[in-house]
C-alpha cells in the first residue's frame, strides 16, 4: 500500500503540480574513454568519482569497463519525452581538452561511446526524499544532480528507512523535503 516514485527526469510531467518548479532536466553529453590497458589507476576502486564545474564523472567500472566516463553539461533544461537526443559531436573537444587539462595520462584515450542523456537537478540541489504532500501512501525520490547514480545504494537505505518509518537524521529529512 505504500509507492515511491524514483522517475529521474519524468518528475517534473508526472507530479508537476509540486514538482515542476524543483526539478530541472537539462540534457548531458557522456564521453566514455578508453583507458591504457593493464594500468588501473583509472579504474573503480583506486579512483574516485570527481565533481568539477560543468563537469562531472568516474572511473572506468569493471562490471561493465566502457571506459573513463566524462558528462558535461549539454543542451539547456528540455522535456526528455520530447527532446532530441542527438549527440553533438561539438562535445567531443571540451571532453578532449578537459580529459587532456585534468587526466594528463589519457590526452591521447580513444574515444569509446558516447551518448546523451537527461538527469535532473532539484532546485535546492538536494536530493528529494519525502511524502506527496496530499496522498500519505505516496512517496517519491529524486533530485540527484546527476550523481543518483553514485549514491544510490545510500539513497536506497535512507529511503527505506524513511518509508517504513523508522527514526533518521532529522536534519536530513528537512533538507530533503518538500517544504
């Protein structure tokens, strides 16, 4: 009897009468590099996911290895039901220059793979983690700033521990609310 709505990107159409003005989904570009072969710096765990401005990532991951992956801010916030997904090939030199500026060591990676994807961004650039405000059963999770991703297992924990109602940090309930 109890739902949570994790929708990423789709909050803003599914739930706009109180998401629309907290959730921002600009459209990424994704660049997966190839990294030097029997070198694992560049691999989960020995390097950690970085945040710089307009430019977010992570190491290459074993479980799948498309490679160094590097997401830079794209195209301006756009409805992922209808915004073209086409990647710009543009995006491919400030991924170079800032792989080559940050990572000296993979200037000269091959490019893997590359795609474009929305993610979203709540307003306070907090994650969002509380009730519906008029349905009780209703929960909804989101709000990752494009690293849900790397905090998923942590979000998932707190956000079970939230629906079945058991004591969290109260600070962090008000700072992931709706209020």
């Amino acid at each position: 009897g109890t739902y949570v709505f994790a929708l990423g990107p789709w909050f803003p159409s599914a739930f706009a009468d109180v998401m629309r003005d907290r959730i921002r989904t600009p459209l990424g570009y994704v660049h997966y590099f190839g990294t030097p072969p029997g070198d694992d710096r560049f691999t989960f765990p020995n390097l950690p996911s970085y945040n710089f401005p307009d430019c977010t990532g992570w190491p290459a991951l074993p479980p799948d290895n498309r490679g160094f992956r590097v997401r830079l801010r794209g195209a301006p916030l756009t409805d992922p039901d209808t915004s073209d997904r086409v990647f710009e090939r543009a995006a491919d030199v400030p991924a170079r220059e800032f792989v080559t500026q940050r990572f000296p060591r993979l200037g000269g990676a091959p490019l893997l793979e590359t795609r474009a994807c929305h993610y979203e961004l709540s307003s306070t650039r907090n994650f969002i983690i509380d009730r519906h405000p008029q349905l009780e059963n209703v929960w909804r999770a989101g709000g990752g700033s494009a690293e849900g991703f790397t905090f998923g297992p942590m979000v998932g924990e707190y956000v079970a521990q939230r629906v079945l109602g058991r004591q969290t940090d109260p600070m962090l309930a008000r700072a992931f609310g709706l209020a």
